[in-house]
C-alpha cells in the first residue's frame, strides 16, 4: 500500500446543512464517474430489453400523443400551429416534453427503486437519478431522428436558429437533473411523490406550450397569470426548442429568460437539498 | 505507526420507531468513543443488536450519525457482499464491472483485476453467464470476491466467514491476511470469536450500544463469555416440562476450573468440574445423574450415562470431574437429568444459565475436538525393538 500519497481525510458529522460540503460531494461525484457511466449504459441497454419494438418506442411514445392531438383538434376545428403542418408544429414539442415527462418519472423512483443498495453501500447516491436522466436524453436523440425525418418529410429545413434548441436542449437536462434531484428525494420519505407523478405530469403538460403555440396562452392570460405561466421553465425550453429547430425563430425573451433564471436557482439549491436529505436516506427508504 | 485513521468522539445514532415526528426513538449507539491506529486490526464483538453494524454502516458513509464525530483519514472501502447490486440479466463478468463501480472502483482497475476477482470467486467457467443462472453459492462468492479487490487504506470486515463455504471463508481469511500485511487499517465484526482473536491486535464488546469492554481480544473475549453466560437460559434438546417437580429437584449448576475453586475460565485440554446442587425430600437410592454437553446448534455431543448415586436429604452436590475437556474454542450448552436408575423415570433436569464457553489454550489443535495427544519421531533402522512391536504395513516385512 501506498503511504507516501496524501490521504483523504473524512468527517463525518450529524446531519445539518453545515455538514454538507458541495464541493467535497462533486469531487466524490468525479471520482465515480466511471459509475454513472457504466449505470448509465446499463440503464439504456436493459431499457427496452424482453419488448419486441425496442428503442422503437422512444418514437412510439411522441408520435401516439400527436396522433390524438392531430386528431382531437382536428375535429375541433384546429389550433394554430405558427404556419406549420399542426403534426410537426407538435412532435417537435413533445420530444423535448416526452424526454422531461418520462425522464422525471423515472428518476423519481431511482433511490427508492434501489433501497436495498443504499442500506449497503456508500456511493454518491444522485447517480442514481443522473442515469435515469441520462436514459431520458438517448430516449430523446432518437425521438430527434423521427422529428428529422418528420421535417424532410414535410420540406422543413435547419437554420441557424437551431442553436437556440442546443441551448433549450441543455437547460431541458439541468431541469431534469435539478427536479429529479429534489422529486427523489422527497420520494424516499413521502411515497406520495410517485403516486401524484402521472397526473402532475398530465397537468404539467397542458401548462407548457406543447400542443399549442406560446401565443395562444399569452394572448388569453392576464399579465401577471402569463408571467407565473413562464415560471414553468418548460415553457421556455419546450417554446425555444420548437422554435429554433422547425419555426427557425429566436426564442420569445421573456420565457427563455424566466426559465434559464429558475433553472439555474434551482439546479445549485436542488443539489445542496439532496446531499441534506441524502445524510438520513438508508434510515427511511 | 501511531497515526490514527478511524476515530470515533461521542459518536451515537438515534433511530425512529416509525414514519411520524412523535413516533418512539431508541438509540443504537450512544456516546461511543474508538481509535483505530494505522494498520492495526481491531475486532468488534457483542450480541445481536449491540450496535456494531451501527459503527459500521457510520463509518462507511450509508448513514449520518445522530450525535458525534467521526474522523477517517484514508481511503476507506467495505468488504461486504455486493450481490445486492448484481442485475441477473448481466453477465457475470458485466455485473463485475457493475458493481466494482458501484464500491468506486474504476473501469481500468477492474479490468487490470478481473481474472483475479473471478478466480477468486471460482466462476471462471461462468463469466459470461447470466448471473441469474447462478447457483446462490456462486452468485455470493463472486458478489464478495469484487469487495475483496479493492485496495482500501481503511477496511471494513462484516462478516465475512458468513459467507460461502469452509474454502472459500479461508480464502477470504487469507485476502484480510494479505491486506493486514500490506498495512491496511481493519475493523472487523464478527461473530466468530476465535477469527476475531486471531486476527485482531484488539478488540471492542459493544452491548445496548456502548462500550463494555476494550483491550486484547483474548481478555475481551472472555469477558463477553462471562457476560453471556450470566442470565441466560437455553432449553436442551430432549427438555420436557411434564417432569416437573418431582421428589427430586436440582437448583444450580457451576462449572470449575480446578475442584473447589470460583470460575474462571475454561480452556480445551484442561480440567473441568461440572457441580450440581440439589434439594431432596427424601432419602433416595438409586438415582442416575446424566451430565450432557450439546454443541451451539443443538447436537449432542457427550452424555455419560453410569453415575449412579444415593441422594439423602435435605440437599447436595453432584459433582462430575472431567480431567481433559476434549472441546475445542467455542459455546457449549450443558443439561443434567436426575433420573430414577431402575424405572428411568425424570425426576427433574437442568438446563439453566447452563453454557459453557471454552476458550483457546496454549496448545495447537485445531477440529471439532480435542484429542489428548503426544507426537514422537521413530527412526527406522535403528531400534529394532520398536519396530517389531509396531503394526506392519510395510509388505517387504511381511
């Protein structure tokens, strides 16, 4: 054994929030970065395992919601859908909502999913939700492939507006990252988190401009209504994402910037909450 | 060498008994105080529910202490069975790679050590196997063989010769060895005290959650026997109530070192005095008094059958005198019936605060008995005489 090397040294401490050291947790993190890869990989292999479509339903799961909205506001005689065929206007919504939606469900259910390992070994346990984010964002890249094949069908080109839905893309993954953190946590003490999950996200989607244009809410909403409408980060992301990518627009200043502001408050205190709770986990979970 | 790597100040670790905020606490470690040095080996003993898998789940990390502060200085990882983590559809050799992550290890290192780990574990043949098709042996041997892999500053030990068959706890005996030499800090639990003796430079008997004992494993170990064999009753095998109160009644059970001496401790090929006492009513004759030694797990391992007495009343002692105690280290539970000699009717038995903890002694032996013994080299060719009066084997000589 090596005892020239420096070693670390550890304190362990009862839980408060002084006894959470940021930095130490995401140097640790670092250092299983080999465990969020190789768990991140497993996750997506055994992903669609023992099911005959595979990583078909990545695009299954978008493509049946537009389908019934297609159908549904067809027969209601239409929603705007800013010049576009309406089934474009909302797939390319609902890839970035379908990888938030299922992405966050899933790592809601990360730690109590592996109660048994937390009881046993000590790892930075936010890996766990990280994989399940990390799967959500595959599933997502292959959603991307219909929604390319969606836009050619439909002689939809790429300008450089597209880069606005890199950055909605990377501000999607810190919200799911900071949600999943905080929803995970709390999962682990009131399982009431997980039952709510299906109908939260069900709410949460007809608050988001998924299939049905920005506009349209804030030409209905009062001020201040539509202000609380664009602290739902989702809106910004989902409207940029779309924007940028099929209606090759800048994003609407107002949503982009409330969200990339709630996103960034959130992501820091959602990562300090979790290595709180994360102090007295194997004791509840 | 006086460095200190795991220190414990105050430590304690309060639990909820339930879900809400009112809901009864019970403290599983209170004001508990440890210093480990750098490489030393210290052994934690105690019964069930004594908190020690309360330090180690603390020092690991899995969960915060309620009170205190705990120091580690060193890498520290525990060698624990890690199946837990296995995903059945993996193969076995995926599931290495799996679950050396999840214990921090690094995909390179795993691979610079993955023959050794499934070596180890004794799966070559199956790596690419579905860990789901392994038997239960299999699949802990090589959930434990990944633990054993790691190169930790600070090892923790939970019991480990719970694990896997009599091979495989040697060779798990032997990796702990290997890193003692090497210089790694250990803290061991264990039920087994004789590996604890072995293994350790000292020893800690936790109970209720604190301290009661700290010092050489030897002397703690047998304090912890002479805390567990006061106020403890263990039923012997073949008890059965509808003897009770007869003529006859036995009303203590001690053991002795030497005849008349208090107890002290009892040790593999030395004396042993088993006396009981007994209250009578009335002159009887002839009464057979059956002393019985049964192993830790119920098994009779000795009953003398052929002491046959006459009992006068109001009360006595029986006593057996045993010059040798053939039993190896361990517990031994101990039963006396009283019986009737000529219709083999109970008249009452013994089986009260009756265990008998044997500890090591100074000569090398190692089984399930003791057999008195001497061993003396013979040179063929030179005594004629004593190879005459040996047994032949040899056909030459026939």
């Amino acid at each position: 054994m090596d005892h020239v090397r420096n070693r670390p040294v550890t304190v362990l401490e009862p839980p408060s929030w002084a006894a959470v050291r940021p930095l130490a947790a995401l140097a640790r993190l670092r250092q299983f970065s080999d465990l969020l890869l190789t768990l991140s990989a497993h996750r997506i292999s055994v992903r669609y395992k023992q099911s005959r479509l595979g990583a078909a339903w990545a695009v299954l799961q978008p493509l049946a919601i537009m389908v019934t909205f297609t159908a549904v506001f067809s027969l209601l005689g239409g929603v705007p859908s800013e010049g576009i065929p309406y089934g474009l206007f909302a797939y390319a919504a609902l890839v970035p909502w379908t990888a938030f939606a299922s992405g966050l469900s899933s790592a809601t259910g990360a730690l109590t999913g592996h109660a048994s390992l937390l009881g046993k070994v000590s790892f930075p346990r936010e890996i766990l939700p990280l994989t399940y984010v990390v799967a959500a964002v595959s599933d997502g890249a292959i959603a991307c492939i219909a929604l390319a094949a969606l836009m050619a069908w439909y002689g939809v080109g790429l300008s450089i507006d597209a880069l606005w839905a890199v950055i909605a893309l990377v501000l999607l993954i810190l919200w799911l990252v900071g949600t999943g953190l905080v929803l995970s946590a709390i999962q682990v003490r009131h399982r009431d988190v997980g039952l709510a999950m299906p109908v939260l996200l069900q709410i949460w989607m007809f608050a988001t401009p998924v299939v049905y244009p920005l506009a349209l809410a804030r030409g209905k909403l009062s001020p201040g209504l539509y202000f609380l409408y664009t602290v739902n980060p989702m809106t910004g992301i989902v409207d940029t994402f779309r924007r940028g990518l099929v209606l090759h627009t800048g994003p609407d200043p107002l949503a982009l910037g409330v969200a990339a502001g709630v996103v960034c408050a959130l992501l820091p205190a959602a990562y300090l909450y979790f290595k709180y709770a994360e102090l007295t986990m194997a004791d509840v979970v | 060498m006086s460095d200190i790597d795991v220190r414990l100040e105050g430590v304690g670790k309060m639990y909820r008994l339930g879900t809400r905020r009112s809901a009864d606490t019970f403290w599983a470690l209170k004001d508990f105080n440890l210093e480990v040095h750098r490489g030393s080996s210290v052994g934690m003993i105690g019964p069930n529910g004594a908190g020690k898998s309360t330090v180690m789940k603390l020092l690991a990390g899995i969960t915060a202490p309620t009170a205190g502060r705990i120091t580690i200085v060193g890498a520290l990882s525990a060698l624990i069975e890690v199946g837990s983590g296995f995903h059945p559809e993996l193969t076995g050799r995926e599931n290495v790679f799996l679950s050396g992550a999840i214990l921090g290890m690094r995909r390179r290192d795993i691979a610079a050590r993955l023959d050794r780990i499934v070596s180890f574990a004794g799966v070559e043949r199956f790596v690419d196997t579905p860990v789901k098709w392994y038997s239960s042996g299999m699949y802990v041997r090589l959930g434990f063989a990944i633990a054993a892999h790691l190169q930790p500053d600070v090892l923790l030990v939970d019991e480990v010769l719970a694990v896997g068959d009599a091979e495989f706890q040697a060779r798990c005996l032997a990796r702990i060895r290997e890193l003692q030499r090497d210089g790694v800090t250990i803290l061991f639990i264990s039920h087994d005290l004789s590996a604890v003796e072995q293994l350790c430079d000292r020893a800690v008997l936790l109970d209720r959650g604190t301290t009661i004992a700290e010092g050489p494993p030897d002397e703690v170990v047998s304090i912890y026997h002479r805390r567990s064999t006061a106020g403890q009753r263990i039923a012997v095998p073949g008890d059965d109530p509808a003897y009770a109160r007869q003529a006859l009644k036995l009303t203590n059970l001690t053991f002795h070192a030497r005849t008349a001496s208090i107890p002290t401790t009892f040790r593999t090929a030395e004396p042993l005095v088993v006396q009981v006492r007994y209250e009578a009513d009335e002159r009887l004759d002839p009464i057979r008094f059956e002393l019985a030694f049964y192993s830790a797990d119920g098994r009779q391992l000795h009953a003398t059958l052929e002491s046959v007495e006459t009992v006068a009343p109001p009360e006595g002692i029986v006593q057996f005198e045993i010059p040798l105690l053939p039993f190896q280290p361990g517990a031994y539970y101990v039963g006396v019936v009283a019986r009737d000699a000529r219709t083999s009717h109970v008249l009452d038995w013994w089986d009260g605060g009756s265990m008998l903890h044997v500890e090591t002694s100074g000569k090398a032996s190692a089984g399930q008995i003791f057999i008195p013994h001497s061993t003396r080299v013979l040179t063929i060719g030179s005594g004629a005489a004593i190879k005459r009066d040996s047994i032949e084997f040899d056909r030459e000589t026939g």
